[in-house]
C-alpha cells in the first residue's frame, strides 16, 4: 500500500470469472522405448554400426536383430547402408538439439483441464476460489457479446495460456512440467455456470490531492497486467455512473451541526483531506464531548470507536446506570456505501455490542428506494448479517439533496454520528466523508429530527428485513411506529 495515500472508503468488486472444463490433444515430447533408444545413442556415440556388431552387442538372435532393425528403419529413424546402420538425418539433428542427449520425440496426448479465465480480460486464473456473489458487492458483469461468446474465448485464451496452465497444473501436483510443443486440438469444451472472485478495493487520496485506488497486493501483483488493467477502467466506469452531486451543502452541515471547528480544513466547498487526517492523527481538538471522525463508518478504527461508545453504555459504572438501546444507522444516497466486508464487519461488531446486556436490542439501518425498487435495494444487504433494515423514499425537492449527503447513527440519550458525504474535486462518483461522533444533547435531538423526518409517513416504506419474504412486514406508518425505542432520544 501506498504510505502516502490516505484512504477513506473499501468498496468490495464482483470480478466475473467461468470455469471451463477443456479436452485437447497436446504436442508432448517423450522418451522412446528403452531399446529404441539404447540403439539410437549408441549409433549417436559410434557414428556407424554393422548389423552384425549391433546383433551381437545386444544379444539378439538374428530374428530379432532384423525385427528392431526393419522397425526403426520404417520410422525413419535409421539408415541403413549396406551392412551398416547410422542415424537418420532427422534423429541426428534431434540429438543436436536435445539439451539431455536424449532423442525426444513427440506425440499427441488427450488431457483434459479444468481451467478459470475472468470474464474481463480473459486471463488464465490461478489458485483462486470463485463462489456466487451476493448482491452486496458491486458486480462488473461482463458485455452480452462477452457471455455469449465465452467457448470460443476459451479455446482461444487455452492455447495462449497453455504453457502457463501445465506450469501451474505440473507445480500443484509437485510434478515436473510435461515437454510438449502446445495445443494441437480442442476436442471439446464445457462451460461452467460463471461466478465472481470478491476483490475489496480501497479509495483514498495522495499527497497532491489526487485519487487513488489501492488494489490488493496479491491480485495487483499476481494478475496478469492486462486484466488488472481492464479491472481499474471498469471500476472507473461505475464510478462515473454515479450521479455528482454539488458539495454546496457541506456549509449547511457545518451550519446545522455548529462545527465551526472544522471551518479551517474546508476550502471552498472541498476539504482538505490531508490537513485534517493529519490533525486528526495528532489529536485535533474540539468542544466537550466532540469527536471528529473521516472516512467510512465500516473502517476498523471507526467501527470499534462507535462500538466502544456503544459498550460503555451499556455496561455503566459508577453512579451511571446502563443505557440499553438499539441503534439507529441512516445511510447517505449514495451506491457504493455499504458495499463489502468493512460494512458486514460493521454489522457485526455493533450487533455483538447491542446485544450485550442481555436485551433485545439490534442494529436498525434506514436507506433508500424509490417505490417498487424495494427488493433490488434490500438484497444489497444479503449475507451482511444486518436484521432489521428501513427503506423510505428519497425528496424529489433538489432543495432537501444535502439531508440525502448525510449519514446519520443514533445510538438514544447516549450518542449519535453525524458524517457528510461530499464529492472528491474532479471526481464524479467518488465521495468521502467526514463529520463527528457526539454526545451533546443539541446534536442527539437534530438526529433525532432528521431521522424522523427521513421516516416520515408520507415517505416512510416500511420494514424489509434481508432475510425475509419479499414484502415488507408488519408495516408501519412510520419509522416512528416501527422503531419505538427513538422516542427515548431526548433524554441527551
């Protein structure tokens, strides 16, 4: 990883691999019968050889020395003239360009593979375990022509690929590689049902404000450059599907949450991430009971900070009682919040730290989905462990986009989050975000006005739980009505 990078979000990308099961004759060299090949080098040494003495250096009875004899000759691998015997011109040139002093010849071989290329590139994958994807990570499907064209692609990419494919085959049954000239034909080929290699993909900023994107070592390093290559502009494409957005609202949230202390980082309507992380890595100071926080929620210094605040009260101690709550988690408007393992590690540890205690408390995310878009935005949240997931309809009204830039956690009288998405300079689709963790009461009542705003009923969509049916259940009117535990939040 790049020292000079400073990260602030971990998106997890579905890399499109197929598994093909390939049978092909291959040009192989090998060892001729030890006879054969005893005569041979021994013409190799000698240069001539009667019939005679070649009969009686091996022992054979006359049968059999023509037998050998008749049979090498019509494989035109000797000569015979008169009663001498020589090599061919063909089997002395073998000799020549044999590294072993051994006459190799070749021979067509079946063998059948089993190989993964990604959907990409069309690179030959090695030692990678391919399972179903889950609707959380950001799948990078490949074209239609790509799919409908995969067999052909694979025939292609095989014989490219072959050398590579019988090294690492030959390594992995700790066998030597098989001398051979390459494909000679494929015979068939079964397409396997295609399936995704996760790869968690970090974005930050480098020392001139640029960005970054921080592939893992093993896959930048490991794959073949072309694929890596195809990889980063298909991330960037998904990338600039992602709608900009205007940072104008960054004031509005410094406003709202009076975080005056926090002026002297924004220039313009950027933030100058570099000065603020590295206050903040010296102990940047704030109001009582203030924390600022950067970068995703999902990270691990941040994820158990909150778990920590979460921990605490819970458990009390002197002359503090515990506070017992679930916690309310609002995401911002945006596609590639949420999406990977930093948000199901997320998950976890807030649920093992809302069910310490003994209670029945859970972690409640509220997001957003445009009416009869519900399913498609729930099964974003398949296999992240999350129970209780809220979806309400986003303002139509542009006035109201900075309260969709927000991301809000509301743990009730005890703690709330206050963060802001905002867009990095020059780069649409990419945002970061930064903003506080606090105690206040001021800030617990704001969230809790937000929050009951953004669940009002008019655009409150109910329940959907990841692991239920496909309709939302026991609705309410509200997020008021389903989550009764915020009408606590005024205790701060």
């Amino acid at each position: 990883m790049n020292p000079d990078c400073i990260e602030f979000n971990r998106v997890t990308f579905a890399l499109p691999t197929q598994a093909f099961k390939i049978t092909a004759y291959i040009s192989a060299e090998e060892r001729l019968p030890a006879v054969t090949e005893f005569v041979l080098r021994l013409l190799h040494t000698c240069g001539r050889v009667s019939l005679i003495g070649l009969r009686d250096y091996f022992g054979f009875s006359d049968a059999e020395a023509l037998s050998v004899i008749e049979s090498m000759e019509r494989m035109g691998q000797i000569k015979l003239d008169e009663d001498y015997l020589a090599l061919s011109d063909e089997f002395a040139a073998r000799f020549e360009a044999s590294p072993d002093e051994c006459p190799w010849v070749a021979k067509l071989k079946k063998r059948t593979d089993t190989v993964s290329f990604d959907l990409l590139a069309f690179t030959n994958l090695r030692r990678t375990q391919s399972i179903f994807p889950t609707d959380n990570w950001i799948k990078l499907n490949p074209s239609a022509d790509v799919v409908g064209g995969s067999v052909d692609r694979a025939k292609r990419a095989y014989r490219e690929n072959f050398t590579e494919i019988e090294r690492e085959h030959a390594r992995n049954r700790g066998q030597e590689r098989e001398r051979s000239y390459g494909v000679h034909s494929i015979e068939n080929v079964h397409a396997n049902r295609p399936s995704f290699i996760p790869i968690t993909v970090g974005f930050g900023v480098d020392r001139k404000g640029r960005l970054v994107t921080v592939l893992p070592e093993e896959f930048e390093s490991g794959a073949n450059f072309s694929l890596v290559t195809e990889f980063r502009d298909r991330i960037n494409e998904e990338l600039e599907r992602s709608p900009a957005t205007d940072n104008a609202f960054v004031e509005t949230f410094l406003d709202k949450f009076q975080l005056d202390f926090l002026r002297k980082y924004v220039i313009g309507n950027n933030l100058d991430i570099r000065a603020f992380a590295q206050d903040m890595a010296h102990g940047l100071s704030s109001s009582s009971g203030v924390y600022p926080l950067f970068g995703s929620l999902g990270s691990k210094t941040n994820r158990e900070f909150i778990a920590l605040q979460i921990n605490e009260a819970r458990k009390g101690g002197k002359r503090v009682p515990k506070h017992l709550s679930s916690l309310m988690w609002q995401a911002p408007n945006y596609e590639f919040w949420g999406r990977g393992e930093e948000f199901k590690a997320a998950v976890e540890i807030f649920t093992k730290a809302l069910k310490s205690g003994g209670s029945g408390d859970d972690l409640h995310v509220m997001d957003y989905a445009q009416e009869r878009q519900e399913v498609s935005v729930r099964s974003k949240y398949a296999n992240t462990g999350l129970v209780e997931l809220h979806l309400a309809q986003p303002d139509i009204l542009s006035a109201a986009t900075w309260t969709e830039s927000l991301e809000l956690m509301l743990y009730p009288g005890q703690f709330t989050v206050a963060m802001i998405h905002a867009q990095l300079e020059n780069c649409p689709g990419v945002r970061y975000s930064f903003g506080v963790l606090s105690t206040k009461g001021a800030h617990l009542r704001l969230v809790h006005q937000l929050l009951l705003e953004r669940g009002r009923e008019q655009r409150y969509g109910g329940r959907w739980p990841p692991k239920k049916p496909a309709a939302p259940i026991k609705q309410a009117k509200s997020l008021a009505d389903a989550c009764t535990f915020l009408a606590f939040s005024d205790w701060g």
